[in-house]
C-alpha cells in the first residue's frame, strides 16, 4: 500500500520545481510514496528536466492548460496513495512537517484536511488559514476584521501553541474544503508543520491576469454555493471598491508624477481589473484560456 500521493502543478516554474523535487524527493525516501508533476503546457522545458533529473516522478504533460483544479483532477484520478497531498512548485519541504500532518490524520479520522503554517524565505509567517468567503471578507479589509475579531477570523498575526479547527486552510483549496464541511469532515491548521513558500511565483508573472482569475474564482464559488443575490451584491460592491481603488491610485501617480514604481504598478492592476469587470468579465483578459 502507498503511503502518501504527493500530486505537484507546475505551469513555467522549472527552477522552483526542481527546488521543490528535490525536497519532496528526499522527504519520500523513507516512506512508501509515489509523486506527481501536471505539467500545464509550460514553455520552458520543464517537462524534459523533469524526466531528466527526476526518473521516479510520474509526469503528466498537457497539451492545454487545464488550470490548477483540472490539473490536480488528473493525477487524483490516477493516485493510489493513502493519504494526499498538494503540493505547489514554489514550496520547500521537510520531513517533520509532512509526518506531523499524517499522524494528526492518523489519529482524528474524523480530519479530512490538514494544512501546514507556511513561510517566507525570511522565515516569517504567510497568512495559511481563511474564512469562507462572505460579503464581509470580500468587500472589508482582512486585517481589520482579524484586528477586530481575532477569535472570528483567525491569521497569521497570532501563534497558536496546537492544531486549531479552522474553515480553510490556504493552498487554492476553498471550495474543496467547503464541501468537505458540509460533509462532516473537519479542515486542521498545523501551526508547527512548517513549509517555505515562494509566494504566487506562476501567478506573480501575469500579476493582472492573475488577479482577474481571482475575482473569476470568486464569482463562480458564490454563485455555487452562496445564490444570486449575494453573488450580485458582492459584484456591485467589487465595482465600487475598484473605482474608489482606482481614483486612490490616480491621485497618487499624479502627485508624485508617476515617480513610485509600486503606485505605477497598482494603477495598471486597478485599471485592468475595472475594464475587465465593465466589459462583462470575459474569459480572454484573465491568464491562458483554460481548454
């Protein structure tokens, strides 16, 4: 019997992905575990370094995007393992972290998700657990609503001394922890199983088209689970909010005329975002076309 499906998407990430294949490599060595690389379509031969460098991961190669959901459904489908994990291309693990997450399992088979605290290269914390989105959550401040409610929405600004019950742990999961939920299951943050995360580095190249996947995501996930009408209400707020964003940013540029790179940038995302949203949300504007 496998022990463990490591399943790993990888769309142009080579350089992390080797990085992450030889930590989850040496991670498995001692166990009986079988890894997984989905390869999106990328253009920058990973797939050849991958059966290169890495004969004993099995390779799935697209010839179309097939998104993140898509991609980890394939290897799902094909995983024999005990117990599953999602892994992204830009982590690096330890053995300690994944023991600590199979033996909460082990002991709660009530537990259907567990999730790992994840770092900064620095060592400092990232946000790695979240509420299911609401109106609140989608259109408030996170961090005020963690500063005013802390026990409510739990995050990265408290250390927790064991594993906490939370909604959802973060790692593109959402609405697979929404169902888990409603099923009976329970979703645990492991708050001393630690993993280095090279934070959205896929992502981060199409910062714009990224961020239209997000709120695309979002849409979908309230018009499934949360009706017509929040999902409305939660896109008339989005609109407001990305034209005062908008206007903010403006002012701003024309202040400092256009001098703050990082205001440029905020600019560009706003103004693309509100297009976006103003032309219908159509399926060209956001990252590669998902066949």
């Amino acid at each position: 019997m496998i022990d463990l499906s490591v399943i790993i998407v990888n769309w142009n990430t080579r350089d992390l992905l080797v990085r992450c294949l030889n930590s989850i490599t040496q991670v498995t060595q001692r166990m009986k575990a079988e890894i997984f690389v989905v390869d999106n379509r990328s253009s920058d031969e990973s797939g050849r370094t991958v059966k290169e460098r890495f004969s004993q991961v099995i390779l799935i190669e697209n010839e179309t995007n097939l998104g993140f959901a898509g991609a980890n459904n394939q290897a799902l489908r094909r995983s024999k393992g005990n117990y599953l994990l999602l892994l992204n291309p830009d982590t690096q693990v330890k053995e300690e972290p994944i023991q600590k997450l199979i033996s909460l399992m082990d002991a709660h088979p009530d537990v259907g998700i567990t999730g790992v605290q994840l770092l900064n290269s620095d060592g400092s914390k990232q946000n790695s657990i979240a509420n299911f989105p609401s109106l609140a959550t989608e259109l408030l401040n996170k961090s005020l609503l963690r500063w005013l409610s802390p026990g409510k929405f739990p995050g990265k600004e408290k250390d927790y001394p064991e594993p906490i019950e939370v909604d959802s742990v973060i790692g593109a999961c959402t609405d697979w922890c929404y169902r888990m939920k409603r099923a009976g299951w329970k979703i645990y943050h492991v708050p001393d199983a630690e993993v280095y995360h090279f934070q959205g580095k896929s992502a981060e190249k199409e910062k714009k088209r990224a961020r239209v996947e997000y709120f695309r995501s979002r849409y979908h996930f309230f018009k499934k689970n949360k009706g017509n009408l929040q999902w409305f209400i939660l896109l008339a707020g989005v609109l407001i909010r990305l034209g005062c964003e908008l206007f903010f940013a403006s002012a701003i540029n024309l202040f400092t005329f256009f001098s703050i790179r990082k205001w440029r940038k905020k600019l560009s995302v706003y103004a693309y975002l509100l297009w976006w949203h103003l032309k219908g949300c159509p399926k060209g504007m956001g990252l590669e076309p998902v066949q």
